[in-house]
C-alpha cells in the first residue's frame, strides 16, 4: 500500500515536471518576429515596403512589455517613413497580441542589396531575429530618364497650353520668322520698286509726233518757145516726200 502511495507521488511529481517544461517550451513558441516585403525586385526611383511583424501570446506572459521594432537604418536605402499597427485577437480562450510595423524604403542606387536580419529581444530574455532579404534595384527605362532629365515635347507642349506659356523653342522661332519677313521686304522693296517703274515707263515717241514735211511738185525748166509753166520735154517729174531742209538765213 506504501509502494503504491509511493509510486502515485512519484508520477504526479513527474507530471507537474513534464508540464512545466511544456508551458515554458510553449512560452518560447509564443513570441516571434518576421520580416517581408512586398516585392523582392524594383526600378530605381521607385519605392518598396518592409513588413516587420511581431507576435505574443497573452498566456506566455510579459505582454504587456511587447514593442514595436523601430528600424533606423537600411544600408542601400533610405527611410521615406514608417508606420505601426496594433492587432489583438482571441482564438479559443487564448489571446494574441501582434504588431506590425510598415517600413517605406527608397532605393538610393540600383544594384543588388540585402535587407540584413533584424533583432528583438522576447519577454524571455532571448534575441530573435528575422531572415535576410534580397532585393534587386533595376535601372530605369532610357526613355524614362529622358522624361525625367526634360521631359517629352508632348508634356512640355500640354504644360505650356495649360499655364498659357509659349515654349522657348516656339518664341525663337517666331523671332527668327519676323526678322527673315523684314530683312525680305528691306531687300526686296527696292527691286519690285524698279521693276515696276521700269514697267510703266514707255519709250519716247516725239520725233514721230512732228510733222514731216511733204513735197509734191514738178521740176520744170523753162527753155526757149516753151510756153511758161508747161514742162520742158523729156524732164523728170518727182513726187514724193522728203525731209524738210533748214534754210541758212540770208545776211544782207
């Protein structure tokens, strides 16, 4: 009766060991840290989110001194901000508490990098850590970077229509369009001038106006026994018109 008294404390004893190792393996079970992104590949100048997730049971004990993880430093990245969120459930009787911290990171060159691993001290006194991540920065489009160094003539032509502005371009080039209009006109009024003179112009017709002189008579000769005035035989009798003679005045 002894012995079986005996052996019944010593199997409670050894159940109350047994179930104090589960609660504390349990307890160490209950806290973790995990880290994510939401892409593992992106463009330079583009932008990605580093999820860090911390979760604790409400039974392991120590809930109350749970943390957010705060990260500071991201070697190949800059920090645009970071955001916290604060989760509880209860599953079954047993509470949860979760907190989730949203990291924005910008690429600062593109390239290959690694997101190192994160540590967080538990309610039990332990360091745990997350996983290392690879991300790749892919280089941007060359079409991408033109737009960004100046933007394309469509996008500058739809700001200029939108703020009233006329391009630079566009003011030069009205310039040079009105100053070849009157280097043209300067040039070219002197000759249309001078040809349209020389147009009108006609040839003087005055020594046709004058009236030309016009003989007509007989050249006669008077010879003895010819009546006066009759014409002498066989003389030539001339018709026509010549040109009119300047007489030299007679000096007395």
């Amino acid at each position: 009766m002894r012995l079986a008294n005996r052996c019944r404390l010593a199997g409670v004893a050894l159940l109350l060991i047994l179930m104090g190792y589960g609660l504390g393996v349990a307890g160490a079970a209950d806290f973790s840290i995990e880290a994510t992104v939401d892409r593992t590949k992106v463009k330079f100048g583009e932008s990605l989110q580093l999820v860090i997730t911390v979760t604790q049971s409400l039974g392991s004990g120590g809930g109350e001194r749970l943390g957010a993880p705060q990260v500071s430093k991201i070697p190949g990245f800059d920090i645009a901000g970071q955001r916290t969120s604060h989760n509880m459930t209860i599953i079954n009787g047993v509470g949860q508490v979760q907190l989730q911290t949203v990291v924005e990171l910008v690429p600062q060159e593109p390239g290959n990098f690694n997101i190192p691993a994160l540590q967080l001290q538990g309610p039990d006194g332990k360091v745990h850590a997350t996983k290392p991540i690879a991300v790749t920065v892919l280089p941007p489009a060359p079409d991408e970077e033109a737009a960004a160094a100046g933007g394309s003539p469509a996008d500058d032509a739809a700001a200029a229509d939108e703020s009233g502005e006329v391009p630079a371009g566009s003011r030069v080039g009205k310039i040079l369009v009105v100053a070849l209009f009157v280097l043209g006109a300067i040039i070219g009024a002197p000759i249309l001038l001078s040809f349209l003179l020389n147009r009108g112009a006609r040839p003087s017709t005055r020594w046709q106006d004058e009236e030309t002189a016009t003989i007509t008579g007989t050249t006669t000769a008077t010879t003895t026994g010819s009546p006066a005035g009759s014409p002498r035989p066989g003389a030539a009798r001339y018709e026509g018109t010549r040109p009119p003679r300047s007489e030299s005045p007679i000096e007395d």
